[in-house]
C-alpha cells in the first residue's frame, strides 16, 4: 500500500522536460511511482488519496538564502517560507548565524544585538525566543534536529559569528592575528564535520553591527579568507558564500574556487538604475571563471527589494555616510538631529553621487505607506516626490518634516532595487544566475520575500512570459539541489524524498501585504499571503494545503553536508 497517491496531475519533474498528465505515489516518505495518464494506479491501493483536477506538481521550492538561524529555536513551523511552497531552506547566509557562542551573557548579547541591525529583527523578539541551549556549531545542530521543523533546512557556518566567538567584540574593528585565524579555521572544519553546508560571509558596506561599526567579516583581510575557505577544499565538502563588497569582486573571489576546488555563490546581483551594467559585468565575470572550470553562480531574486521601515528603524539610510554620526541615537533625539539643516544638507550632498545602495535618491521610489496621524491619511500609497512637488519643498525635507510630525511613527516604503523589470528578466535567464535572495526570516519589519518562488511563476511566467514555467521550476528546484549537493531533493523522481509542491498555474502569486504582532514580544512583522498553493508535502507529509499551512507534522530533516 502506498501512503498518499496524487493524481490527475500535470507533473513538472523540476529538471526542465515538459509537463504531462499523470499520478504520483508516495511510501515511507519518498517518492515509490511516478505514473502517466494511460497507465492510473488504482486508487485503493493508497491510504490518503487526493485528486488534483489538474493542478501542477513539481518539487518543493528550495531557498537557498534564509535567516531563519534565531527563529527556528523558538518556531519549528516557519509558516513564512512554508506556506509559499518552500520544503528546503539554507539558513546561516551573509555569515550571520547565532553559532558558535559563548555561554555568557556578553557573548550572547552581541550576538543578538548584531541580528537585530544587520537582519532587522526586533531586539525583544530575539531576547525573548532564542534558545541559548548550545555553545558550539554541532551543539546547535543537534538543537534544530532536537526540536524538529516543518521543512528540511541546511545550515552555512558564519564568518562575523565566528570572528565574533573568537575575538569578542574587536572582530568588528581589527584584522585578526595568525593565531585567531588558526582558531577560526578550526572552527569551520568542526562545523563541516558536524554537516555544515559550507561557510557564508560578507563584504557589503551595507551590513553594519548594532553600533554602527562593520559586521565583523567586514574587518577580515584576504588572507583570512582563503585561510576559512580551505577547510572545504580539505574536506571536498561545501559551497562559499560571498555577499560580495568593493574589497571581493569577482575576480577575487575566484581564487577561492580556484584553491579550494569548491562552488561560489556570489550575492547580491540585485539591478540597480544607477549602476546598470554592474549586475551583467558581474555575471559575464563569472561566465568567465566557469570557462577555465572554477564553479561560480551570481544569486539574482525575482522581487523588486521593497523595504517597510520608518525613523524608528531607518534601515534604508543607515549605509550613507552623513548618517553614521547618528546611527544609534532615537527618540526626540533623533528628532532634534533631524531638524538640523547640516545633516539635511549632508544627505543631499552624498545623494546628489551615483551609487550602488539601498537608497538612491530617486524620491519617486518612496512611498507614504501608513500614517500614523488622521491629518494625513490621504497622503498615503503616494510618493514622497509627488508630495514634495505638490508642497513646493525638497523630497528629503518632505519626508523628515512628516516623519518628526507623527512622532517617527510614520511608515514608509521603499523601492529600492531590482524595479527595472526588463533587466530582471535578463537576470532571471541568464546561464550564471541562481535565483536566491529571499532574505526569510530577516528584515521582518520591513520586507517578506518569501513567496519569491511563487512570484517567479506567477509574475514572470504567466503574467510576463519571461521563462517557460518548466524552467522556472527547475531554477526553483533542482538547479537548486545540483549546486548545493543536496542529495534526493528538487526532482520528481522515483527513490527521491516526496518533497511536493501543488499550485495552480492560473493563480500562483504572492498576495497583499499585511501586518502581523505574532512574534516573540509581541514584535510585528510583514506578512505576505500565497495564492494557488492547494498543498505542500515534506518527507511525503502534508504541512499545508489549500487555506495555508497545518501545525501538526514537523517532517523535516536537518540536511547534513546535504544529506
């Protein structure tokens, strides 16, 4: 007998064929057949059956750039990515993940406290949910696979949280010594041995720690990194992840897939207006390494990055330069700061310079998203341009002058790259590109990517016609697996694990944005709701169906060394 029998299926087997009309059978967890139209499997040999009327099946989406390392202590359901098809996360990317870590208070508190900046994750939430019963990378491990989780998830050993167990908080502001190196590099082979995916890091000026100072990766020189990276070469073992800054270009970069023997995955190739051939010259870069056989991939995303944020938590500004002088000040503080016509002056003056950065000045790209007085309610869904216009004053003096008026509370929002949608569909097909960069399970009060997914096969393939929709899948899927190693997973294939997805083709997207308070603390967050998702199968067991995910199974393994 079989466990579960899905038919009347249009199967997408996730390696890119065409479709076709047939059954699928699942035992023990795995997929036991696989059978066309012209040759049904008899219904009564299967415990549960469901009838797909056909609706498409294709493997569960695998997401290889998550920040669930925090959340998945507290909340083994991951509703964000579960609900949007996800079955296979990578948590740990940009190297910020809470292991290893010293028991002690301090320890922790730096930790927590640099997720809270760098990931926009609320400092109540992080305090209050982590649990802290670990101190090693191997520790943790056994913690996740301790307490189970709806989807299968594999972890990256961080660079800044290694930086940070070894050197406290100086990692943040100096080049470790011979010795530190040494430790750290012993750190990454026990954490490969304990089934890490591969080590992930950072460069982007961008990712700042709680006091303004650089993530601790930042403060690396490059020796450091071949020193990190050679274990996986030892081993045969793990993918480096680079969120790639001015000191790692490609180039750079390539040397360590050139020593180690290991994949690249170079991130974030996201399009901007400013710089518009960055992305490709990126890509054409890592064209080129794979020619002479050093394996690379640029992690592109299918959304626009579409930041909520307010003067409480102005993720957006934070890299410029004019802003750093009052990185941690808040309250009526901040307010005074912000009257101040030198520093309005300053962030014009570094605006007025094309740049690659969150915020490029283009005001037409930020919105009013919610006011927080009645007074100004109609100002809301409009730009900060068209109000700036309408009121005869400067964009920048716009928005500070509203913002101080409703006491910081205002919400704003921002687009802040990948809105130039021609470019984004080239991103999307090209040859070297891994689609990735959901960021679930971070930036929570700002952004929720994680029906990245399902918006490449709504937007893109249906609405836009940019890919063919099996090979959307494929990106999705194996693509996926092939370069991490994950072994069994992202194909429908008989004798791999039943890791399902079943959409409807004619309404698969992303849904309205919302609010939820359901976090530790109370802490909000983002929401953004499926559409078509009729169910989503882990180890061959269903963790959501058509009204969203079901708090029962927690099917998932903790995939070591992808397995």
């Amino acid at each position: 007998m079989y466990d579960l029998l899905i038919s009347n299926a249009k199967i997408f087997d996730g390696l890119g064929a065409e479709p076709f009309a047939g059954q699928l059978a699942v035992k023990d967890g795995r997929i036991a057949a696989i059978r066309r139209a012209a040759e049904p499997i008899d219904p009564a040999l299967a415990h549960e059956t469901v009838d797909a009327h056909g609706l498409a099946l294709m493997p569960g989406i695998i997401d290889n750039h998550t920040h669930y390392d925090a959340q998945i202590t507290w909340d083994p359901y991951l509703d964000q990515s579960v609900g949007m098809g996800v079955t296979t996360a990578i948590i740990g990317n940009c190297g910020f993940t809470i292991a290893p870590c010293h028991k002690d208070a301090a320890s922790r508190d730096l930790v927590t406290k640099n997720l809270t900046q760098v990931e926009g994750m609320s400092l109540a939430s992080l305090q209050a949910g982590i649990r802290w019963d670990f101190e090693s990378f191997a520790e943790y491990m056994n913690l996740i696979e301790a307490g189970g989780c709806a989807m299968n998830l594999a972890a990256f050993v961080g660079h800044s949280t290694l930086r940070t167990y070894v050197m406290g908080s100086a990692g943040s502001d100096r080049v470790a010594t011979p010795e530190e190196v040494a430790r750290m590099q012993a750190l990454v082979d026990e954490a490969l041995a304990a089934g890490a995916i591969g080590l992930a890091s950072t460069t982007t000026t961008s990712h700042s720690a709680y006091d303004g100072r650089p993530m601790p990766s930042r403060l690396a020189d490059w020796s450091e990194f071949l020193a990190l990276a050679k274990p996986m070469g030892d081993r045969a073992q793990g993918v480096f992840m680079m969120t790639k800054g001015p000191p790692t270009p490609v180039a750079k970069l390539e040397e360590i897939a050139a020593t180690t023997g290991r994949p690249v995955l170079v991130a974030a190739l996201l399009h901007s207006s400013l710089a518009p051939t960055g992305v490709f010259d990126d890509l054409d870069a890592i064209a080129a390494a794979n020619a002479r056989g050093h394996r690379m991939r640029g992690a592109v995303a299918a959304t626009p990055l579409v930041f909520d944020f307010s003067f409480e938590a102005p993720y957006p500004l934070e890299p410029l330069q004019a802003w750093k002088p009052i990185f941690s000040v808040k309250g009526k503080a901040l307010i005074e700061r912000m009257r101040d016509p030198a520093l309005r002056n300053a962030l014009r003056e570094e605006l007025k310079t094309p740049a690659r950065r969150i915020f490029s000045g283009n005001w037409a790209l930020v919105h009013v998203l919610q006011a927080a007085t009645e007074q100004n309610r109609a100002l809301e869904d409009r730009s900060i341009a068209d109000i700036a216009a309408e009121r005869g004053v400067d964009p920048l003096d716009c928005m500070f002058d509203l913002a101080i008026s409703e006491g910081l509370a205002t919400l704003f929002s921002l687009t802040a790259l990948n809105h130039d949608e021609v470019a984004v569909a080239k991103l999307l097909n090209h040859s070297q590109s891994l689609l990735s960069l959901s960021d679930a399970g971070a930036h929570l009060s700002f952004l929720d990517d994680s029906g990245f997914g399902l918006h490449l096969m709504g937007h893109w393939v249906r609405d836009k016609g940019a890919m063919p929709l099996p090979e959307a899948v494929r990106r999705l899927t194996s693509a996926q697996a092939e370069f991490f190693g994950i072994a069994d997973r992202g194909v429908l294939r008989e004798g791999c694990a039943a890791d399902l997805l079943l959409f409807d083709p004619a309404a698969v997207g992303r849904g309205e944005r919302s609010r939820a308070n359901d976090l530790p603390a109370n802490a909000t967050r983002v929401v953004t709701r499926s559409r078509g998702v009729h169910g989503v199968w882990v180890n061959g067991q269903r963790v959501a169906n058509e009204h969203g995910t079901v708090h029962k199974p927690l099917p998932g393994k903790l995939l070591r060394n992808g397995h």
